[in-house]
C-alpha cells in the first residue's frame, strides 16, 4: 500500500466486512482494510467505482460493473477528503490520457 493515504472508517452495509475498516486510496484504486491484520479485504480500480457522494458524517461509494455492484455507506468526518482525494486522481489520469 505504499503511497496510500489511509482513513479509519465504519459501515454497516456489509454483514462480511469487520465493522470497522481502513480505506486505502492510492494510484491503484480504492482498497479495503481490516485495521487488525492488515489484510486487503477487496481493491477496485478506478475504472470499477460508479459513483460517491460525501457529507460531513458520510462517504457513499458504489463500485462494480454491467454484472453486479457493491453499495458502501462508511461513517467518517473525513468523507470530503476522500472525495476530494478520488476526484484528484481520476482528474489526474484523465488529463494524463489525452496527453497520449
């Protein structure tokens, strides 16, 4: 996970992930965390996430594709940076593709 910035967060949504989680954001994607092993619990590339949304409490995130995809609701007071985070580097890979 080198070059990750990490955020601590909570959810609900998914009775297979440890209620809290770290959320991982880097070059690869967006990954999931269990905070006690370590262990990456599931990776999505950028091209894999839909669709979020953040508010002062919250970071919404949808990931998947046409065959099926995951709803994440994750209690943070960190959700605009992880938005803010995710919107630089998709910006970032889009610009460095016209370039080429």
């Amino acid at each position: 996970m080198f070059g990750s910035t990490f955020f601590v967060v909570k959810q609900a949504t998914d009775q297979n992930l440890p209620d809290t989680l770290l959320v991982a954001i880097n070059k690869q994607g967006f990954n999931l965390i269990d905070p006690r092993t370590k262990d990456t619990l599931a990776q999505y590339s950028f091209m894999e996430l839909n669709f979020w949304s953040s508010g002062n409490t919250y970071f919404h995130i949808k990931f998947g594709n046409m065959m099926g995809s995951t709803k994440l609701l994750l209690e943070t007071k960190q959700g605009y940076k992880m938005d803010d985070l995710l919107t630089s580097y998709i910006r970032h890979f889009k610009t460095q593709g016209q370039r080429n």
